[in-house]
C-alpha cells in the first residue's frame, strides 16, 4: 500500500483521483485545498488530514517523512497555473508526482522539470486517459500508416456565467480554451496520426475557439466551445464528436474507470511523463497564440452554422 497526498481535493476532477486511489488499494493520508469545502473526503479517506494553507501542508508531509511515515505519490488536481510550482513541491520533498492535463501552462518550463526530476530521482506523470480508452486503442492499432486521414473534431459543452469568474477564464492562468479542453483530443489525435506540421486558428474567444491542424497522417478541423448559442437548436446540452473519413468514432461510454486505469499503469511504472505530455501541450500553447487566419468559408469555422 502506497501513502498519497492531494493538491486540489475541492476540485471538480478530485473525486476521480479519490476514487483511483482508493481503487488501487492504496492510502490518502494527507491533502490541500485553499477552500474547505471538501466533504467529499469522508466517502473515502475520511482519516486524511486536510490543510488550506500550502506552508502547513508542506511542512506536514515533512514531517510524516521523518517519522518514517512519507508520501510516495503527490495527486495535483490544482488551477492549471498552480500545477508547476505544486510539481516543484512534490519532487523536492522526495516524491512521485501525478498530474492532472495541462502538466503546466508554458512549454519553457518543461525542461527546467526534466531537470529537476534527475536531481531528485523522483518522476512527474501526467493522466493522458484518452491514450487508455478501448476504442481509441483501436483506432490507433487500425489505422494505415501511409494513408492521410479527414479528421472532423466538435467539442461543445455548455458552461455558465460562473465560468467567466473563475480563473478557468484568464488566460495567464488557464492556457485558455485548448489547454483546458482541447488538450484532450489533441494528446489523442498526436499519439495516433502523429506530430503537427502545420495549424491555423480562425476563431479564438474567451468562449470558442476553432482552427486546422495538419498531422503526418491526418487533416484535422476542429471546433472547441463552451457557449451554448453554438449549439444546434434541438436543445441537446453538449456534443462530442470525432468523425475519421465522416465516420463518428464512438466513444461516448468507457470513461467511467479511465483515471484508474491511469493510476494503475503509474504503480506498475508505466506512466506517461514529460515526452509524452510535450507535444499536445506545446500544440495548445502555440494554438492560443497564433496570430487569426482568415478564411471565406464560414463552414471552416463553425461545423452546426446551417442550423443556428
């Protein structure tokens, strides 16, 4: 049994790891969050100490390590902005990291992390769940390596007013729209069509944004929002959606045990580190600078314009 600690654990994708960790058989022993909301705790690991502030919480996991009590593996769930100094934190106290996507919102900084995990020994592992998911697996053991592949890539999810109020919204901190949901599908279209050799970005709003993407093996236009006026009007919520050579890849169920699955390759030694996230994360950062291209055909930029 392997003693963890938790970064985040109010947040939305926290119970995941609460559940994977608990999953695998293994012990929460510690976690932080600067808000206290976090009943949540008592479903699982009801024992876990909890702190607000990061100076007790690191002087904490001192502690547990001089009592022959350490931490083996420290879950980052933080704001995306938080996950290098909270990476930082968990190397220099002598533990294995898992992180949530994006590792880290600049790419720089990512070989100051490799640097760091070969002067402490300990290794950084992003969950890249999509790369788990059985049907994804298929596509990549079943495409044609010499074959280009038409790639349609929609993602539409309805988000509130409270999301502009959150630090989801502010770019420095987020990475924007492609770091916080289009990093997904990007990690998944790199690992299986190969590395990009060109993008274009027609629309980028704090709301939506769209673009190209030339892949060694697959022309991909993608569509990522979060505002509900770019959905169609028959009322539906969100959309997924992959289509290869306008066939929908489905992948709409699998999701439930994928952050375990995750953990589990992590404790076998088989986690995805820093190589492995670089790409997608270097693509999103790059997407959310790149200067507007223009482009005549609306259809480019907006795949349900007909029904608006």
């Amino acid at each position: 049994m392997h003693n963890f600690g938790l970064i985040g654990v109010a947040g939305f994708v926290a119970k995941r790891h609460l559940e994977s960790i608990k999953d695998t058989n293994n012990n929460l022993i510690t976690c932080l969050d600067p808000n206290d909301s976090v009943g949540i705790i008592d479903s699982y690991f009801p024992e876990a100490s909890f702190f607000t502030e990061p100076e007790r919480f690191e002087r904490h996991i001192d502690r547990l390590s001089k009592r022959g009590n350490k931490l083996d593996y420290l879950s980052i769930c933080s704001p995306n902005y938080l996950h290098d100094a909270h990476i930082r934190m968990g190397l220099k106290n002598n533990i294995d990291v898992i992180c949530e996507k994006p590792l880290i919102v600049n790419p720089k900084n990512l070989d100051l992390l490799e640097g760091l995990e070969e002067e402490t020994g300990n290794k950084i592992n992003n969950i890249l769940q999509l790369r788990l998911h059985d049907s994804i697996i298929d596509l990549k053991n079943s495409i044609d390596k010499n074959k280009i592949y038409d790639i349609d890539l929609t993602y539409i999810t309805s988000r509130g007013l409270w999301y502009q109020y959150s630090w989801k919204s502010d770019l420095s901190k987020s990475g924007g729209l492609c770091m916080n949901i289009g990093i997904h599908f990007f990690d998944m279209l790199i690992w299986i069509f190969g590395q990009c050799l060109d993008l274009k970005v027609y629309e980028r709003t704090n709301t939506t944004v769209s673009g190209y993407l030339l892949l060694e093996r697959a022309k991909v236009r993608w569509f990522l929002s979060i505002d509900k006026n770019t959905l169609p009007k028959s009322g539906i919520r969100m959309i997924r959606s992959i289509k290869i050579d306008d066939k929908e890849l489905e992948f709409s169920n699998g999701f439930g045990d994928l952050h375990t699955k995750s953990y589990q390759r992590i404790l076998d030694g088989q986690g995805f580190g820093i190589k492995d996230a670089k790409g997608a994360l270097c693509l999103s950062s790059n997407l959310m600078k790149k200067d507007i291209d223009k482009v005549v055909d609306l259809s480019c930029v907006h795949p349900y314009l007909e029904i608006k």
